[in-house]
C-alpha cells in the first residue's frame, strides 16, 4: 500500500497527493525522501526534489516549503515555514546514506549553511533560542489542529530540538564529505539550547516538555493562548540525543502513556522513530497496526492522509486524501527495523542486518543499491532465529552477533 501511495504521487518529483494539490511540498519530503528510498531506491526524482527546493532559497537562506512559490510584499516566498528547512538537513543525511552519492549532498552544503544563519538571525538578545519567523506556520501542528491547536509564533521546544538535530546533522555531513563544519561553534550552541529548553519547558514532576501554544474556536479569528503536551516534543527532545538518562526515560514513559496529544500520520513517522530507536519497536508495531489496519479494513489500495484523529475523506472540513505520501512511514519501519536493514556508511558500503522479531514469524524484502540489490529474509525456527542473505560486491553486512559478512554472497545463519 506504501509502495502504490508513493507510485501515486510522483511525477517528476513528489506531489502532495493525486487530486487535491499538484504541488511539490517540500516539508512532504521529511517521509517522502526516505520511504521512497526504501521502495524504489535512489534515482534522478530525488536530485531533482532537492534542486527545485533549493532554487527558491532566498539571500537571507530561507526555502520555501512549496515549489513553486509566490512572494509575498516583502520579497520574501509566501510559504517559508521554519521546520521545513531544518527538515532539509535530515533528508540530505538521509538521501547520502541510501545512495552514496555525495556529489549531490556537497553540492547543497552551502545552501544548508545559509538556513543555519537565517535561524541565527531570528535570536533575540541574550536568547539562547531560535524563533519562527513572524506569520510563517511552522507546519507540525498538522493533524493538532483537530485538538484546536496552533503553534504559529511560540516560542517552543520543538523548532529548537529540530535546530538542535539539524546542527548535529550538519558536523556529521561535513565530516564525512571534508567540509569545514564549525564543529565547536555547534557544540556551544547546542549546549546553550539544551540548558535553555532544559530551564524552561521541561516539568520534571511529570518528566515532559510542555509548550506554550494557541487555541482556537472554529468561525472565530481570536486566538487565545494555552499550553499543550504533545508527543512530538517528547520525541524530537529524545531525538535530540541532549537529555539525560532520567529524562530520556520521562519522555519514552510519557509517549507509552497515551495521554498526550497524538500527531496524525504524517508526523507520526519521526515519534515512531524516536521511539524505535529508544529500544521500543514494539509500541510502534502495535501503532502500525492500529492506525494502518483502519485503512486495511476499509478497504484501500493507499495510505490515506488521516486516521489517528478523523478518518480519511472526513479528515480537514471533508477534504481528507484517500492516497498521501507523507503517511508512508510504515514502511521505513518494515525496512529498518523488522526487516533490519539499515545503512552504516553511505550507498551500503557497510549496513546492519539485525532485525527486530517482535510478535512476528518472519519477513522478507530488499534494498537496491548503487552497487546492486541485497535480498534479506529471517524466520523463527524452534527457540531460535534463521537468518538469510543475499548481497552484492563492495557490501558487508554487520550480523546481530557482530559477525561481519562480506560480498558477494548468499549465506544462511542460524542464531
């Protein structure tokens, strides 16, 4: 279903979804970028997504987060929404692990920079924090506006996690690509964020960060200021990678609790991820399968827009997608983690095999890379677990004993 969503929405490049908006959205790109990568591979779609996004950049170093864009009065593009450039940072890393190709990621260095000083220009003195532009929609309140919630010009946690994310993306894209990084400039503001965020949103009673935001009644322009707990805030901190132990454990109890406020499935993806990467793939199994096996049932070929809030077609006044790129996250999930496959070095040089088994029996998918295609199986035999693998030349594969394997080969183990 993934895999016919993301057909559905490319041209030649990704579009918001078949029929309401044939739109490049480049905040889309966030799942997109790598869910793609997962199903299909690296190909030209992926260069030129990045090429368009970055065409628009403005002198100050903003992207705007649809092309092609109109400008506003100030000269500046009318959908510049903050999270989306930090979102490119991520993407890049994302797109160079799965190809390889580092031509195409060096060459967007310097745009990626340019973000870097625009953030830096939104402090105010004495502020550690980066802010949103005035009137810009930082975008991941989608699907909390089911709740009436808005984040639009708040100070908050989650642009700064992004920020933080972004910064440590950046040191580690210049060191692999022989780039001057300004590594000890990031550490420095990195640490000056975390204390910031750490004095100012986190609550260690209940160990969550709590945002300042704005609510709404709909037919009334007023907004009236409010706070909330999402689990988005939660997992970028995690994501983060700044918190301590005790924290780190505030926040993944928090997101098993259930009791805070749920993105939709678009950016589900990065929660899922902080959660899968903390050590529980579980929870997220079972997420998949409450919110994905809603369309299953109802009987679609594609992922829809929303279902964690409104179901489908009822999702934003009647206007819901019944086949939306952004939602595809399940499938990196399959890949990654119950599958196991997962990059080490760029284009698969070196990737990891170590699938999570969970409740499951077995699995079975594969990865085109630059070099070929590698073919992953594993199944459950008696008390232990049956692992298979078919790779090409100039790979090795990390097992889940740490044994390394080396191609080309096809090679059975038994764990």
């Amino acid at each position: 279903m993934c895999r016919e969503t993301i057909s559905a929405c490319t041209t030649d490049v990704f579009v918001d979804c078949p029929w309401r908006e044939h739109a490049f959205w480049v905040n889309d790109l966030i799942i997109e970028n790598l869910s793609s990568l997962v199903l299909f591979g690296p190909s030209e779609v992926h260069r030129r997504a990045f090429e368009l996004a970055f065409s628009q950049q403005t002198d100050e170093g903003w992207v705007s987060a649809v092309v092609p864009d109109m400008l506003g009065e100030n000269g500046r593009p009318v959908n510049v929404l903050p999270a989306t450039n930090l979102f490119l940072f991520t993407m890049l890393e994302q797109y160079l692990m799965e190809s390889g190709d580092a031509d195409t990621v060096r060459r967007y260095l310097p745009n990626l920079r340019k973000i870097l000083s625009a953030f830096e220009a939104t402090r105010t003195e004495g502020d550690a924090l980066v802010r949103p532009l005035e009137n810009t929609w930082n975008f991941y309140d989608w699907g909390l506006q089911m709740h009436r919630l808005i984040f639009n010009g708040c100070r908050e946690s989650m642009l700064n996690s992004l920020y933080i994310i972004a910064l440590k993306t950046w040191v580690r894209l210049c060191k692999r690509l022989d780039h001057p990084a300004e590594a000890e400039w990031c550490e420095t503001r990195i640490a000056e964020i975390t204390e910031t965020l750490r004095r100012e949103f986190y609550r260690p009673a209940d160990g969550v960060l709590e945002d300042p935001a704005k609510t709404f009644t709909p037919g009334e322009e007023e907004l009236r200021p409010t706070t909330a707990r999402t689990e988005l805030a939660q997992a970028l901190a995690l994501s983060s990678g700044v918190w301590g132990e005790e924290e780190r454990h505030g926040f993944l109890k928090a997101l098993k609790s259930h009791e805070l406020l749920e993105c939709d499935l678009y950016l589900s993806g990065l929660v899922w991820r902080a959660l899968w990467e903390n050590g529980e793939a579980a929870e997220v199994l079972e997420r998949v399968r409450r919110h994905y096996g809603k369309i299953v049932r109802a009987g679609y070929d594609t992922i829809v827009e929303a279902t964690v809030h409104l179901f489908g077609r009822e999702a934003f006044e009647e206007a819901g997608s019944l086949c939306h790129g952004f939602a595809t996250s399940a499938a990196i999930f399959f890949r990654e983690v119950v599958l196991g496959l997962r990059p080490l070095e760029p284009g698969f040089r070196r990737f990891a095999f170590r699938p999570a088994t969970l409740d499951l029996q077995y699995a079975s998918g594969r990865v085109y890379t630059p070099t070929g295609t590698i073919e992953a199986k594993w199944e459950k035999s008696g008390d232990g677990l049956r692992l298979t693998l078919n790779m090409p030349a100039s790979t090795t594969a990390i097992l889940p004993d740490g044994t390394e394997v080396s191609g080309p080969s096809t090679s059975e183990f038994q764990f």
